[in-house]
C-alpha cells in the first residue's frame, strides 16, 4: 500500500484499512455504544465486507476509511476517513471518524479529524470539506467546531436527519476574518 495514503499527527498513525485490522475493527464496530449515532452494530461480516469495500475505494479514488492507531503501538483506537458524503460520486467529501469508548475524551477524534481535514486540503487539493453528525451526537459536533468547522444546518444524509459542518480551505497567505 502506498505511503501517501499514511497519516502521521503528534500522537497518532492513520493506515488504511486492511484485513489485519479485522480483529480490532470488529471489537469497536459491533459496541453498540459506539455505534450510538451510527447504525445497527456490526458484525464480523459486515466489518471484513467494509475492509473489502474501503480498500477498493482507496485505490479507485485514493481516499478512504483508515485506521486509527496509537503512534509507536499495535494499539488501534479508532477509524477516521475522507469520503463523499453519503458515498454518492457526485456529492462533497466528508470527514469523519470514531473511537472506541476507552478512547474518547483525550482530543484523539479532533486530531484525527484534523488530520483527515489536512488530507483532503493538502494531499488531495479540495477546497471544502463537510462533516455530518446525528442531530444528538453532540460530542462529534463539538469535534466540528474545535476543527473550524462552520454549522450548515440541518439536512438528509444516509437516509437520516444529520447536522452538517462545513469548512473551505482559505489560500495560502489569505486573511481570516475577524
């Protein structure tokens, strides 16, 4: 797999989902905690199903699901990604991510969320990225705003009512407003 699908943050290591990351994946997609906001929990299927499907996207778009481990460690913590939204070809890239339960409130879903936000600007050369939370999942939503994100409102993705955040990449040397 090549290495500039890698991400690499302060205390983070992002890869692209692959059939190692099985075992882990299936542990945290099938906690119905974690699943909360997301859907029906997974099962060992649905999870080796998903690889095969992040992995075809990876090479037909060169973005995609990745995992999320502790730098330095075989500790994998969570999954963050670049995708269109509500996997529709003609719809924006989204970011977004997930953690296992005993790794949420130490800022790891924002420092993957920045690092699937710089992907996308940087690597790829989008120029706007969404993300899209359910209406009560307010700790993603906080994520959003600690990214930057602006809130859009309130629309229809994957078939449910979501909050949307926004966020577009600003030229280089251009001022913020104030």
């Amino acid at each position: 797999m090549p290495h500039d699908r890698e991400v690499a943050t302060e205390r983070l290591y992002l890869t692209p989902f692959a059939p190692a990351h099985a075992e882990a994946l299936f542990a945290m997609n099938s906690d119905p905690e974690v699943m909360r906001y997301l859907g029906p929990p997974q099962t060992r299927a649905d999870v080796e199903a998903s690889i095969a499907k992040v992995r075809a996207r990876w090479d037909a778009l060169g973005y995609g699901w990745w995992a999320i481990f502790l730098k330095g460690t075989d500790t994998l913590i969570g999954s963050a990604c670049v995708q269109n939204l509500a996997h529709k070809e003609d719809a924006p890239l989204e970011i977004g991510w997930r953690l296992m339960t005993r790794y949420h409130g130490r800022g790891y879903a924002t420092e993957a969320g920045q690092a699937a936000m710089d992907f996308g600007f940087e690597r790829l050369g989008v120029d706007y990225l969404c993300a899209v939370a359910d209406l009560d999942n307010t700790p993603s939503q906080k994520v959003m705003q600690r990214l930057g994100m602006s809130y859009v409102g309130v629309q229809t993705h994957y078939d449910v009512p979501c909050v949307v955040y926004e966020k577009h990449r600003r030229a280089r040397g251009a001022e913020v407003p104030v």
